[in-house]
C-alpha cells in the first residue's frame, strides 16, 4: 500500500491561495480535487482519484486505482481495498470495511449504530459492515450495520439490506430479498436442471450446490 499523503494543514494553505494541486505535487501518485480535504495520517494508493467536495477523514488507508466521485467522506480508521469505485454522495463511516474492486453506486447509505441516540455516545458500540471482493451495492441502496455482503453479491437500487448476503446473490426490494444469482461480471444466471450456469460474457462457469454456488472456472 502506498504512504504518500499531505497533510490537511497543507491542503487548507493551498486551498486559501487558490492553487490547484498538481499530481506531481501530490506525490505523483494520486489525484485529490483541490476541493477536497484529505486529514493526516491518511494513505492512498497510486492512481486513486478523489473528486470534488470530499473528505478523507485520519487513519484511513485507501487502496491503489479507486475513484471517489462528488461529495463523499471516507470515515475515521476506514479500510478500503483498491479498484474500488465510489459514486456520488456516500458516505463511508467508521466500521466499515471495504475489500478490492467493490462498485458503491450513488447515494448508497451506510450505517455503523443500530440504535442511534442524540444523547448517548455509542462509538464504542459501532458494528462491522464487510463489503467483500467484486460486489456492488446500487443505486440509493441502504446497508444496515453488521452485516456481510458476499464476493461478487449485486444489491439492486433502493434495496434495504439487513442480513448477510450470499456470493453471488441478486438482492432487491425493502427489506432486501434474493431474486437470483449473478456472476462475476455481474448477469444473471441461469441454471440448467443439474444446475450450472454459464455467464456469455466470458464463459464462466458456475454450479448451484446446496443453495450456495461454486465457481469452476
Ligand atoms: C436489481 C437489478 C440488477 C435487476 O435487474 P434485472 O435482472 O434486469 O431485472 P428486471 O429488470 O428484469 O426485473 C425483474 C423484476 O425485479 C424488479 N426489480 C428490478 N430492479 C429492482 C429493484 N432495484 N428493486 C426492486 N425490484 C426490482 C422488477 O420490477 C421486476 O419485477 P417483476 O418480475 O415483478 O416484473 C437492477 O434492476 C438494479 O437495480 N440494478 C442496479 C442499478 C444501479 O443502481 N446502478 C448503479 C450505477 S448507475
């Protein structure tokens, strides 16, 4: 993982002077839109992109080749893994964790309490959402704390999700049920009567087994 990062005091001076911030400047390495503030002690892998009117908040470490679009935050000790992409408007709180080459769709919501209250502190008290390799989570969609989205599981848009998600499940609806399988590329499958799957797209090949499926190859 890459260290090179500057610290926010940095940032806000350029800021005040109006001076974008050159990619050579930034280490050469990755791009922080002058809009943007990235706090101290952050990493961020080569190539990432950090787009306008974000927030990277310390003691997060980003993978290399992640893009994060318009107005998002990255929460305290956040661990996100690299080619993840991001899109417009998430926010991504302290507690949640984020394996390589997962898709967040725009204005997906996250949650880290499950019973939050003005007046009493629950920091202590945060649940660990994992977003595992390859998923993608849609449009609008909201992901309830303390669950585990499975390698390669697609959420539809506007899905609520409030348990576990197996690989590879198509999930849909408020509270989010499955409604199929995908795979890797994200198409759906269909099975034939001994239950494998082949994906056009790259002929994949996959077997439902015991309502979990096995990739073969
Ligand atoms: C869930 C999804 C993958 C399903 O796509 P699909 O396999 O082509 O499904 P279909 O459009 O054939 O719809 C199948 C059924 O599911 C319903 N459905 C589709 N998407 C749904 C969603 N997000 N929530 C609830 N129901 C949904 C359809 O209305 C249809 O219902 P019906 O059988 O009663 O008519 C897709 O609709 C989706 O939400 N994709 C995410 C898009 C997104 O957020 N992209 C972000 C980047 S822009």
């Amino acid at each position: 993982m890459e260290k090179k990062y500057i610290s926010s005091q940095e940032w806000k001076k350029r800021l005040r002077q109006e001076k974008p911030i050159s990619k050579k400047e930034a280490g050469g390495s990755f791009f922080v839109h002058e809009s943007s503030i990235v706090d101290d002690n952050v990493h961020i892998g080569s190539g990432t992109k950090i787009w306008h009117f974000s927030h990277i908040l310390s003691g997060s470490t980003i993978g290399q080749n992640c893009s994060f679009g318009q107005n998002c935050v990255v929460g305290s000790n956040v661990k996100i893994g690299s080619g993840v992409k991001v899109q417009n408007n998430v926010s991504i709180y302290e507690g949640i964790e984020i394996e390589d080459d997962v898709f967040v769709g725009p204005s997906a919501v996250f949650t880290n309490v499950v019973n939050p209250r003005a007046f009493i502190l629950r920091k202590s008290e945060f649940k660990k959402t994992l977003l595992k390799y390859g998923c993608s989570i849609g449009a609008n969609a909201t992901v309830v704390c303390g669950v585990t989205i499975g390698e390669y599981a697609l959420i539809g848009s506007g899905a609520v999700v409030s348990k576990d998600v197996k690989p590879y499940a198509l999930m849909a609806g408020v509270p989010a049920r499955q409604i199929g399988w995908v795979s890797r590329a994200g198409n759906r499958l269909e099975f034939d009567t001994d239950g494998f799957a082949v994906d056009a797209y790259d002929g994949s090949r996959y077997k439902l087994e015991d309502e979990n499926i096995v990739f073969l190859e």
